[in-house]
C-alpha cells in the first residue's frame, strides 16, 4: 500500500513564483466522502485516477494510475462533481524537499496554498520565509472540499 504523509500551509507573498515554471491542472472528484475520495486530474499533458483513503493525522493510503488524456477529460466533463478544481502548480525544490504552491482559479481564486511531502510524520524540515500557518488539520483547505465549499463563499 503507499502512503502519503504530506503537511499543508498557507502562502504568505508571491516569492515562490520566480522559482518554478507553473503547470495547469484541472481536477475532480468522481467520489467525495470523508473515508475515501476518488480523483480525476490532468496535470500538463499527462491525466491520472487517483484513490486516496481517510487521512490519519498526516498520512493516508494514496493509489495513482497514469489514464488517457482523453478518458480524463470525458470524466471531467461528465461524470465529476462540479465545481470542478482549477489550478496552476508550482514544484519548488528547497533543502532537498519539493514544495508543491497551488494558486487556485474559478470559484477558488485568491486561496493560494502549499504542501510538502515527507518520507515519515517525525522528519523535520525548515520552512522557506514565504512560508506560512500550517493548516494541515483544517479539512477546508483539502481540495476534495474546496468542491463543496468554494474559498469564494468563505466569510473571512
């Protein structure tokens, strides 16, 4: 079984931009509820399905498969709750960790996000200056949410 043990924070300015080239993803959900999700994703020129079970603290079960470019997009289109999710995605190496920035579109736009992920819940990493609140355990920042409960319709 793999596993994913990845911690997720806010961004606090625009720093990370200078050091990546983004890539579009469009992604949705083809199952939502809190002990399973099921994903469809184009990520640039590739798509893939992806079955992630409940988290546990930090760590899930996480199984992904390459798909057909065009088998996603069908599924996108027809099959996927909507809103679906639409982002450009950052890979930052720093310190020998990649860090994954999301700057959400549509009806998520203005949520910008990062996560990193890890070889065990204990290692410990240092945090690059633009950085900011973790917010790992708060299930409005999963993307699997942010379908039911767009950033747009948050009362900050």
């Amino acid at each position: 079984m793999a596993v994913e043990i990845e911690k997720k924070f806010l961004v606090l300015s625009d720093d990370y931009r200078s050091m990546a080239i983004p890539v579009f993803y469009r992604q949705g959900y083809l199952s939502n509820d809190k002990e399973r999700v099921v994903r469809v994703r184009i990520a640039g020129k590739k798509a893939f399905l992806t079955i992630k079970g409940q988290s546990i603290g930090i760590e899930r079960a996480e199984f992904e498969y390459e798909i057909p470019v065009s088998d996603a997009t069908e599924m996108l289109d027809n099959l996927c709750l909507k809103p679906e999710i639409e982002k450009y995605r950052y890979k930052i190496e720093v310190n020998g960790f990649v860090w994954e920035v999301d700057e959400f579109l549509g009806e998520n736009r203005g949520l910008v996000l990062a996560e990193i992920e890890l070889p065990s819940a204990e290692t410990l990493f240092v945090k690059p200056d633009w950085i900011g609140a973790e917010v790992s355990d708060d299930r409005r920042y999963y993307n699997s949410n942010l379908i039911l409960h767009p950033y747009s319709q948050w009362i900050l």
